[in-house]
C-alpha cells in the first residue's frame, strides 16, 4: 500500500463499503487511525444503533489515538443521536488531523463536525476520495434529506426489452451469475417492491438467496385492490422479513381484514383506482425505510418512473431475442412523443455478468 491519504481513505471505504445494507437508513462509514506510518486503530459503523466508525476506531487505538491521523469517510457527526458526537472524541482524544472523504448531508450535522474539530486546533482536509464516498451513500443522502427513499429500478429482459414470452414464459432469462447480483442488490436495499401482478404470475419470495446469508429486505407489493393471493408465498412465509401492501381505500375492507388478522401491514395510499404510489414512499420513508429495489413488473416500473420516484436503473439484458407484440416489457408507460423528451442516463456504467450485460445509471427528468 502507498502511504499516503487516498490509500488510507481507500481502506477505510473498502470497510464502509462492506457494511452496505446492514445499517438501515444509516450512512456506511469507514475509519482508519495513522500514527507516524503505522494503523493504530480501524473501525466501521455496522449497525444503526451501534458505535460510529470513529468510536470504534479510537477504542482500539487506545492511547495511540494522541497525536495520530483520523481518515474517514464521512464528515465526523456533531450531535447526539443514538450515540454522542464523534467530533468530541476525536478532539478529546487528541486526534491530531483528521481528513473526510465528504460532508454529512444530514441537517443535524452539515458541516458542523467540521466546523467543531476546527474550531479546536485539528487540521481536517475534505475532500479526499469524496466521489466514492457520495456514491457509497447514495441512499442515505437522498433519504436524510427528503425523507424519501431511494429507489434503484432493476430489470432482467432480452435485448428486446421482454421480461417474458407471449406465452407469459420467464424462467430464467437471465444467468445464474445475473440472478446472484440481484441477491446482492436485494441485501444492499431495506425494502423490495413488486406489483401484484408479479406475485400473481410468478409467486416469488422475494428474499436474498445467495451463496451466502443475507440481510433480508422488507417485502412490499402495490396492490390497489389488495387482489393478492391468501396463500402467496410472500403472505405465508413469515420466516424473512414482514410483508406491506400498499393499497388504496377502494379495495374491499373485508379483504384488508382478513389481512390485517394475519399481521400483515396494509397502507391505504389515496383513493384512486391505483396505489397513490408518491403518496406510498412517502409512507414508506415514515416507516424509515430509507432504499428500496423496485423489481416490477413492467407497468409499475413505467409508472414509477413517470412519477419520477426512480433514483437509479440497473438494467440487465440476456443475449435473447423473443419477440411477441404481446409479451410484456421491462418498462411499461404511454411513453414521449418526442426524442428530445426521453428519460436519459447520467453517469451510465456498463458491466458483465456470464452472458448477460448489466447497465447501471441515473434518471435525468426534464
Ligand atoms: C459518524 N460516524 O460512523 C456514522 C455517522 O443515530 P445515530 O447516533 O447513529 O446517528 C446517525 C447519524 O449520524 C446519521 O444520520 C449520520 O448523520 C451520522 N452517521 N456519523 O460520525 C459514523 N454512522
Ligand atoms: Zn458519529
């Protein structure tokens, strides 16, 4: 490793980036202690509730924090909330610099753990791998801002946009390799969302089953008219995490009783024919849950993203061709009449996974 602070910073990203979606609606954050070349002290925030990275850090340093370098990626926080300022501990440890990737966009914090360390003599530097660190917490610097979630959109077709055949035939489209990268996306978001309609047709669990244990995501499915099968696997199998319906006020209220008895959470979202969905994150985010994976199918993609609630896409594509005016397709709405007035992508990446092409990137409504 170079000594240096970006090779410092990286270690302590890599450490964040390795508790992502286990801390709920909490940033991932990293921190590595440096004394004169060598680590004293190492920690990460990995559960809400638990110790902030620095804490955790300064504890194993002990006495070697004096006079040591504090690298972490997000701004030291400032106030009190389920534990007290790291700012002061820093200082009271006599931490003598201290370098950020980032700010903390959290009003309660905003520049303040800055300001503090500052205000007693520490030398901080911002800035430094701040790129990565923004991106790392995507969710949460949107959700402690807005108190919306931050939705991420992930599609499997063909290359021609079909997330079935006309015969309503889906398995599988995309390989084994794409399928363990959604386990990955599904433990790295609070919540998943599907449309009814997808748990009419398919009956999923919508659990992370990947080589390896996961944190398992909230289950949440659009359901205007609570049509959801009684004995839909994501209603009777209890043993991951508990299910929401997001339903409005003109599905049958013996249905949403009988639900109800069975400790199922229905949230009434407006009064149309369908699912008031800005109204269903808004309630969604008063739940705290802070990221959601939507994963169709094609029509409440469409709507969602009409309704500008997506954040981020992550397209799959098999290398198939299916044809059928009737199979149904990744993403569902009555579409631009202009070119000029298509959804395009920021910041687009291109991956691989087996056969099958991965495109990730982030709406930009006009
Ligand atoms: C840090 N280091 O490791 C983390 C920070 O409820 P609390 O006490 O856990 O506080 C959560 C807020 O603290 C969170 O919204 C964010 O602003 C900051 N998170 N700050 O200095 C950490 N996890
Ligand atoms: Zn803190």
């Amino acid at each position: 490793m170079l000594l240096n602070d970006e090779a410092y910073m990286k270690l302590a990203l890599q450490m964040a980036e390795s508790a992502l979606g286990q801390t709920g609606i909490n940033p991932v954050v990293g921190c590595v202690l440096v004394k004169e070349g060598r680590i004293v002290g190492m920690g990460a925030h990995l559960k809400r509730g638990h110790g902030h990275a620095e804490v955790l850090a300064l504890q194993m340093a002990g006495e070697e924090a004096k006079g040591s370098t504090a690298y972490v990626t997000l701004e030291p926080c400032s106030h009190y909330g389920k534990t007290p300022p790291c700012s002061d501990r820093l200082i009271e440890a006599g931490v003598q610099r201290v370098v950020v990737a980032t700010t903390d966009p959290n009003p309660l914090v905003a520049g303040t753990g800055i300001a503090k360390l500052r205000a007693h003599g520490l030398d901080v530097s911002v800035g430094v791998l701040g790129e990565e660190s923004t991106k790392l917490n995507e969710a949460f610097n949107k959700f402690i801002v807005t108190r919306m979630p931050f939705v991420t959109m992930k599609t499997a077709s063909t290359l021609d946009g079909r997330i079935a055949s006309k015969t309503g035939d889906s398995k599988w489209i995309t390989s084994p390799d794409s399928r363990g990268y959604v386990h990955t996306l599904r433990h790295q978001h609070q919540g998943i969302l599907v449309g009814v309609q997808t748990v009419i047709a398919d009956d999923p669990l919508l659990s992370t089953r990947g080589d390896l244990p996961a944190v398992q995501p909230v289950r949440i499915i659009a359901d205007s008219l609570l049509r959801v099968p009684l004995g839909a696997r994501v209603l009777t199998e209890q043993d991951c995490q508990p299910t929401i319906l997001l339903a409005s006020t003109q599905a049958p209220a013996e249905r949403r009783a009988a639900l109800e008895a069975r400790g199922i959470t229905v949230l009434t979202c407006g009064d149309g024919p369908q699912v008031d969905l800005t109204l269903a994150m808004q309630q969604l985010g008063e739940r705290e849950i802070g990221s959601i994976l939507l994963e169709g199918g094609g029509r409440l993609n469409g709507a969602m993203l009409e309704r500008r609630l997506i954040d981020k896409l992550v397209l799959m594509f098999a290398p198939k061709i299916i044809g059928g005016a009737a199979a149904p397709v990744n993403i569902h709405f009555d579409g631009f009449a202009k070119m000029d007035d298509a959804i395009t992508l920021d910041r687009m990446s291109v991956e691989q996974f087996g056969p099958d092409v991965c495109i990730t990137g982030y709406p930009m409504y006009k």
